[in-house]
C-alpha cells in the first residue's frame, strides 16, 4: 500500500486558489483534501460548490471530499459532478449509512466514512466491506491549526486489526495536527493516507515539506 | 439617498478571488455583497468565513453580508470579526428577530433583513424601524443566474410606503436577477441598493457594466 499525502485546501490562501493548486499540482502530494463544512454539523462554515469548482478546474490530482454536514445524502450527486474522486461522509451525520454509502459508489466515487474523536472504531464493524476508506478524525472536525488527539493512535491500530480480516484494502486516513512530528508514529500505527493543512501550508516552502513528508515515508517502508 | 451598486462575490472567480476583487475596488462599484449559503436554509453551500478573510484582506470597499443560514445568531459576532459592515438575516429563519438584530448592532455593524419572494412585506411591520436594510429578495435564494420574480416591483413600492412613514431612511435592497433590463424599474419602484452578480462578472467588461449601471443610476435621479 502506497502512503498518501492530502494537503488541505482548508489551509491554503483563498484570495489566490489557482497558485496554491498549482503549487499542489507540482508537488509529491497524492490528493487534495478538501472540507466542506456547513456550521450546522460542526461549528464552522468552510466552503461548498463554487469552491469545489474553482479546485477542479486546476487541480491535476483526486479530490478527497471530507463532507462536514448534516443530510449529506441530498448533495452527493453535485460533489461526483463538482469533480469529487472520494465523498467521505460522517458517521456521527448519517442515521442509513449503509444507504449513504451505496449512493456515493453509485456516484461514481470512493466511498469513506469519518468518525469523531469520541466515536469508536468498533461501530464501523457492519459497514467496514462496503468502504474504500475510513478517516480517523485525530481533532474535533471544525477548524484547521487544531492540536492532534494521542488517543489517535490506539484507534488507527484497532481499525488496522479489524480491517485485515473484514476489508484489508481499506485505506486509513487521518486528519487533524499531522505533520513530521507525529507521521512515522500514524504510518507504524497502520495509517495509509495524511491529511496536512497547516503542517504544509504554514511551511516556509510547501512544497519542501510535502516532499519531506513523502520522504520519511518512503524511509519508514524501506526500514 | 444615493444608490448603491453591490457585484455578488458569488459570481466572481474563486480561483482568484484576490484579481476580482481588486477590480471591484478599482470600479464604481460601492459594497461587496457576499452570499453565505448553509445547504440547510437554502439548498446550495456556497462559502464562509475563510473566503470572508480572504475577500476582508483585499476588499477597499464595505462588505454586505447575506447569511442564507440557518440559527444566524451564533455566527454573528464571527461574520463582524471578519469584516461584515452589513450583516442581513433571513425572516424565515430567525424565530427570534428582534434579538438577532439587535445582536448584530451589538457587533458594530447595520442589521438587514431578507425576505424571501413568497414573504409578504408587511411582516416586517413591528421590525422595520430597528433596521438598517430591508433585502427583497427577487428569486428563491441558493443560486446565481436566475430570472427575476416581477411581483418584486409590487413588493418594492409596498415597502417603500410602508418605511415613509415608519423609517425613511432605511435601504431597500434587491437581490436575484437584477440588470441594466429592470434597474430602471427597481430605482422607480423605490429600491436604493442591488446587487448583481452574473450581470457584472458575465459580462464582458465588468468595470463598464458596473459604470453603465451607476450611470443609469444618475440620469434617472436627475430626470
């Protein structure tokens, strides 16, 4: 399994979206990630389509959508055409997530499902096959800059154990306060895939840290 | 009353929203109307507070701020802080009105209300004199591009009576569909502010349709 590396566009500067994009599209990085945040589900209101659209249209790399709404049902069809490859949706969100996910594949996309910083791994068990990918939220989802939860670690490891024998293939992704001080740390745990927003945009040269944190990747797999 | 031209952020380039701004400021232009939509009020996510910082950072001109959100009040302090020198709320979804704008001019800035088209101005009756604004709203709110709803002229002239004697001083603002085809109209019927969004950045110079629509503007005030 390859390691993957989502800059946030969360972080990235909004007066000028087509530089940071471009800046993306040169680098390492294997995905953009990008919150969509309604201050209904979580207390902030982010960004939706016209956003969404503006990002596809220079962005070279898969859109990882990290849906932060309540009824996210009503919108997957506009993220798949807005450009979405994944359409992650939460847990906490979602009373027919058996339903939800099926519409997202039916979509033409990746389905993932988030889980809170309270919500255990465990409640995944019945729909851990149906899903490419599952993130572990590592902050309260809301706000970039956030300090990332240690407990973290212990919830990517039990998701790790109970996907080998349900859904090996799933990809686990973790997003809130990752960076070069805690990855080598995610990667061990058994984490496939990195949401960084500050760590990269907040960086003296973005791309210098995006390829670092590929690097360390790299030297982990290789020790 | 002079009247005022506001291009909706909602139609400019979100690619490069620092580009569209600065021709907004070098136009004739008066305020940026910025149109924030939940997915739960209306039925289209648009953007929130970080393309507010962003447009804040640039913007040489005041930022008229539209909530199509749900529960308003818990975000007003947040859309003062970034920027907000008009803060207009929905009728319909603010159970407790009076509260929501009497908190707004507790954050420093002028309380609006919008009514969507199917919202009889007379509801406004017991509110209209702590207001600042008054925002008829000339299609169903949630997207851009849309035909204008003619009863709106109806809805103008009853306002505009109704504040003559209430609160001369308050701005009617028309929002949806709005161009040089019925501003003529609009300023006849009594409405001092509009906003235009596909009208000014569809067209092929938005600096010269900006200038034509203050010109209008002028030679009607003066025949």
């Amino acid at each position: 399994m390859k390691h993957l590396i989502a800059p946030s566009v969360l972080s990235a500067d909004f007066a000028n979206l087509q530089r940071d994009i471009e800046m993306v599209n040169s680098s390492e990085a294997d995905w953009f990630h990008v919150d969509v945040m309604d201050g209904v589900f979580v207390p902030n209101i982010s960004f939706g389509f016209p956003v969404m659209e503006a990002i596809k249209k220079y962005a070279a790399k898969p859109l990882d959508v990290h849906l932060m709404i309540v009824s996210p049902d009503q919108y997957i069809e506009r993220f798949a055409a807005a450009g979405a490859s994944v359409i992650t949706v939460h847990y906490e969100a979602c009373t027919h997530l058996h339903r939800t996910v099926q519409a997202i594949h039916a979509a033409g996309c990746k389905a993932g499902v988030a889980i809170n910083p309270h919500t255990p791994v465990v409640l995944l068990k019945d729909i851990l096959a149906d899903l490419d990918l599952v993130l572990v939220m590592s902050v309260n989802p809301g706000f970039g800059g956030q300090k990332f939860i240690p407990n973290t670690l212990n919830k990517v490891r039990e998701l790790k154990a109970m996907a080998s024998t349900i859904n090996p293939d799933v990809i686990i992704e973790v997003d809130g306060g990752v960076g070069i001080q805690n990855l080598g740390d995610l990667i061990r745990a058994g984490a496939d895939a990195f949401v960084a927003g500050n760590a990269i945009f907040g960086a003296p040269s973005p791309t210098a840290m995006i390829s670092e944190l590929k690097q360390l990747d790299a030297q982990l797999k290789s020790s």
